[in-house]
C-alpha cells in the first residue's frame, strides 16, 4: 500500500495543504513543533479512523476552524487506487467515504489500509503498563482479521453493560449471567486470537532481535491471562468458573475483575523479566524487534505491504540500531520517517540518500530535491 497524495484541511497546524510522497522512504525534516508529527498523524488517522495522540477529535481541527478533512490517494499492491477522505465536525460528528462510497460501519473500513506505527511513547510497551500491550494486540488484530474487531466492539459493549449493572447491590444473578454469557462468547475469542498471534510473533521477534542487537539474547513473549488457559477446549468453561468465583468481589467493587480486558503480555529476555533485568536500549531493541514483526504479519495476512510510521524515534536509539534499522528500511514498500535534521540519516545510511525529503515549518511543506 502507497500513499500518493495528502490533502489536509484545518488539521492541526495545516489550514490548506497538498503534498505527493514518493513509493519509497519519504523523510520529514524541521524544527521541534513545525508539524512533522502531525503529517504521521493524519496519515494514520486515515487507515485507522483514530489519532495516535489524542482521544477528542475536536483537538484535531485548526484553532479558528470548526471542522477538519484529511483526503488520501492511495495505490495498491495490484495497483488499484483509492480515494480516501475522513472529516470531523463538533456538530456532524466524524464522516468517512472510500472511492465515493459513504462507509456507516468504521469495523467495515479498517485494515483496508494496513499501517504501522512506532513513536516515542510506543517504546514504553515493555516497561508500561498492560493496557499498553492489549492495546497493541487489539490495534495489530483488527487491521488483521474484521472477525476480531467485531468481537472486540461486542465484549466492550457487554463489559460497559456489566459493570453499569455491577454499580447496583440489588442487581440479581440472572440478568447478570446473561451479560456474562455474552463476555464469555467474545471474550473467549479474543483469548484464543490474542495467543495465537503471541505464538506466531515470538519467532520474528526473537529474529530480529538478534540481528538488531547482534547478541545471542534470547527473547520471548508470553500470553498471561486471569482465566486457566489450559486445557484449551475447555476455555469457555473455566471463564464461566472464573465468573462465579469472583461474583460477589465484583459486586462489592463494581466492576468486571474477569476476562481479557484484564489480561497482559510478559516479555522475557534470557528467561527472565525484562521490566526488571533488561536495560533502555534492550527495551527499545525489543519494542523495535516487535513493530517490524508487526509489519511482517501484516504484510502476510493482507497480501499488502503496510505503511510504516517512525515519529522521531531515531533519538531514542544509538547509531548501531539505527544503522540496523535503515538498512531493512528500503525494501519494505513505504515509509515516512520524522527528524529535526536532514543530515542525521545521511552519515548512518547509504539508503538514506536514495530517500525524497520534505523540509516541515509552521504548518508547510516543502519537497527538497537532493
């Protein structure tokens, strides 16, 4: 998947902007505060109908505007092209059309434009806290399979219902095992696809790991739930156990303490725990290690090359990684990568040269020719 062509309207710092990206490694140079993270945010707000940064959309529109648009032209694979345009208003709400086609169901549309992500606070995923890495298994299996979003969009209604229905003491069981029948049939799937996806994503990580750390660290990734995973085939019977066992703290506390909105992912390196023995750059090799798996994956289940997103990142890693890095950059179909200085990837990169550059400042952007 290629992005052609971004139009902006009253998004952020951008009252009215244009640009054309190239296929390859597109770079976005400029001060702190030109607006170079908000292009990435656009660009991911229109394959995932979210921003990275913000929840409010209203936070989004230019500060003397009242609502904003983003509009891509985007090639596939088979080299099909898209139009794309999302818009938000306060008093309209969010608008989402696809090749003129209004799109009502947002599950519909996402993953149709398959796109990574890794900025400064995705490196925190394995020293924060777990609803960080749930967080990165829903994002990676919506874009993946519309199958598990639409079980996601279900559990979380039923979870709301719940713990609503919890905040009464005279709330009586029946009521509350049917909301629990509905947990149990969503939230079991979404355990089931959570470790299968840990399963396959354990062996690219540890892959690139190795070759971007270039030690013999073994690293590992494992599925920890409060529900007893094991036998698998009898999973919906121990989430149903697990409920009546824990009904009545439920109550007293009003709310669901049961299911995989409580779940978490433990990352090891040489068999232990690297949120205590492992160090910042062994942390930020390992997220790193996971987003290209991420991508990998991706690029196997859509049968298209995702969009990769770095935002200011390389400041976070030493120069080794970072030449790591760039090297795989070239051959993985588009990339847009956000920095203050032009001159930062030439002296790390051959490939870094064969990039287009874009210089960003107070809400413009300009293609620079090398």
């Amino acid at each position: 998947m290629k992005l052609m062509e971004l139009h902006l309207h009253q998004f952020r710092n951008y009252i009215d902007t244009r640009v054309r990206f190239q296929k390859g490694i597109n770079i976005l140079y400029g001060p702190n505060g030109a607006g170079k993270t908000n292009i990435l945010e656009a660009i991911y707000y229109l394959a995932i109908t979210k921003s990275f940064r913000t929840s409010v959309d209203k936070h989004l529109i230019y500060s003397t505007a009242d609502m904003f648009r983003i509009q891509g032209l985007l090639r596939t694979h088979q080299g099909e092209e898209i139009v794309a345009h999302v818009a938000y208003s306060p008093t309209r709400g969010k608008h989402l059309n696809v090749n003129g086609r209004k799109i009502t169901r947002f599950a519909e549309y996402i993953g149709d434009i398959p796109i990574v992500l890794l900025c400064p606070s995705d490196l925190t995923i394995s020293q924060g806290g777990p609803q960080q890495r749930r967080r990165f298994l829903d994002i990676l299996l919506s874009q993946a399979g519309k199958v598990y979003l639409h079980h996601l969009v279900q559990y979380r209604r039923a979870l709301k219902q719940r713990n609503l229905l919890l905040q009464h003491s005279d709330v009586e069981k029946p009521l509350l095992e049917s909301w629990e029948d509905n947990l149990i049939k969503h939230g079991t799937m979404l355990i089931q696809k959570r470790m299968a996806i840990v399963e396959e994503l354990n062996r690219q990580v540890q892959e690139w790991y190795r070759l971007m750390s270039r030690t013999s660290d073994k690293v590992k990734m494992i599925y920890r739930s409060n529900l007893s995973l094991s036998p698998a085939d009898r999973l919906e019977e121990n989430y149903r156990r697990a409920f009546e066992k824990q009904r009545s703290v439920e109550k007293e506390q009003a709310v669901t303490m049961v299911g995989p909105h409580r779940d978490d992912l433990l990352f090891l390196i040489n068999g232990k725990p690297m949120k205590t023995y492992a160090s910042q750059g062994e942390h930020k090799t390992f997220v790193v290690a996971l987003k290209l798996a991420e991508y990998h994956y991706l690029r196997r289940q859509k049968s298209e090359a995702p969009i990769l997103l770095f935002d200011d990142i390389f400041g976070e890693l030493d120069a080794g990684r970072i030449a790591q890095m760039l090297d795989h950059l070239g051959g993985m179909g588009q990339v847009f990568v956000t920095t203050t200085s032009r001159d930062f990837f030439g002296k790390l990169s051959r490939d870094a040269h064969n990039a287009r550059y874009y210089y960003v400042n107070k809400g413009t952007i300009e293609p620079i020719e090398a």
